[in-house]
C-alpha cells in the first residue's frame, strides 16, 4: 500500500548492531533499486547492476529479497500494524481504528519517502509482474488483517464474512494506490484511504442526477 520502508517509526524499540547492519543493507539494496529505475526503466535493470551500485553481491541482493520485484515491494510494517490495531481503545468502534492506524500507516511510507512512493506505486500500474506480486503480498496482509478484525468483532478469523470484508478492504487499498499512481499523485494518499475505507463502511451510494 505504502512505499516499502525498512526503518521502523520512532516510537519503536532501538534495535541492536546485528539488526541495523541488516537495515542499511537492505536500505542500500533499495536505495540502487530505485536509482537505476528512475535512469533505465524497471525491465532494463538487472540483479547484477543492483548488486554493484549497492556494493553487495548478487547472492546478497537474492539473499533479502527473492525477486527484483520483492525489491521494490516488500514491506516489513505488517506486524507493526498488528501491534497498533490491538493497542488502540477496546471501546473504539473497529473501522474507526482501522482508518486510524491505516492513516498512520500512509504517514511511515509516503511522509517518510514520497519520491520511492511514487515510484513504487507507478511501477505497479506500468509492469504487471510488480502489479501481480504485489497482490500476493497484499493477500498476507489480508490475512493478518482477518485475525485483528475478528479478535475487535468477537467473530471467528476464517468466518467468511471476516474474510470478505479483510480481502475487501485488501482489494480496496490495491486499487487506491492504482487510482492514486493513474491521477499523477496529484491526491493526497491518506484522504484517498479515507474515501476507500468510507465506501466499504457505507456502501456506495447512488450518484445524484
């Protein structure tokens, strides 16, 4: 949904030696993934010029990420989502922390990186591997998503109205960022959420004549 960030937001724990070195290697990963993008073109770049412009080795590069397009699209925020949906008010009505912390979410990727943002979001409406990987990463989240939903509802994750509504939601927020690359960015992302999560709360209505 969000551009892929590896840096976690500031109000989490300090990480330890082992973990940073992990992040700056994957933010070097990243980091040339996006240059040589934004100078050739996604299909014109290869796993071996990322390697070098990052000053890894290819086996390195593979190592983080399986495929050139997890590169551009993995996301490491999902747990983090988790621990937010759980921790916000047991009285507050379920969607409205969802657009809460769906708002917040917005905010750690595209506040932190608008340009990688961009990028990431346009590659997914021009190259259809990058569109269809991201699906399949979407759908995990989809699942995690199920969990928090009928832990908030009092209802059974695999119960098919959890699922629908998780997987409606996932589909959505595809499409947000679809529409939002389609229009030039020109849109704010976070009110563009807002808008997806309102019609999957109301419904659609009918357009006035």
């Amino acid at each position: 949904m969000t551009a892929a960030r590896t840096t976690p937001p500031a109000d989490r724990p300090p990480m330890g030696l082992r973990e940073r070195k992990k992040i700056k290697t994957r933010e070097a990963i990243r980091t040339a993934t996006y240059a040589l993008v934004a100078e050739q073109g996604y299909d014109a770049t290869t796993i071996e010029q990322i390697a070098e412009r990052a000053e890894v080795s290819p086996s390195t590069v593979f190592r983080y990420f399986p495929t050139k397009e997890d590169i551009v699209l993995t996301d490491e925020y999902d747990p983090v989502l988790l621990e937010e949906l759980r921790a916000r008010p047991a009285d507050e009505p379920w969607t409205d922390s969802l657009r809460h912390v769906m708002r917040k979410a917005v905010g750690w990727g595209v506040d932190a990186d608008p340009e990688a943002s961009r990028l990431r979001t346009r590659l997914m409406v021009e190259v259809p591997a990058v569109r269809s990987r991201m699906m399949e990463s979407m759908s995990v989240t989809g699942r995690m998503l199920c969990t928090v939903i009928a832990e908030r509802t009092g209802r059974d994750p695999d119960d098919l109205e959890v699922r629908v509504w998780a997987m409606s939601l996932i589909g959505g927020l595809l499409e947000t960022s679809l529409y939002w690359a389609e229009n030039g960015h020109r849109e704010n992302l976070a009110d563009l959420v807002d808008r997806a999560l309102t019609v999957l709360a109301d419904g659609l209505p009918t357009k006035s004549a």
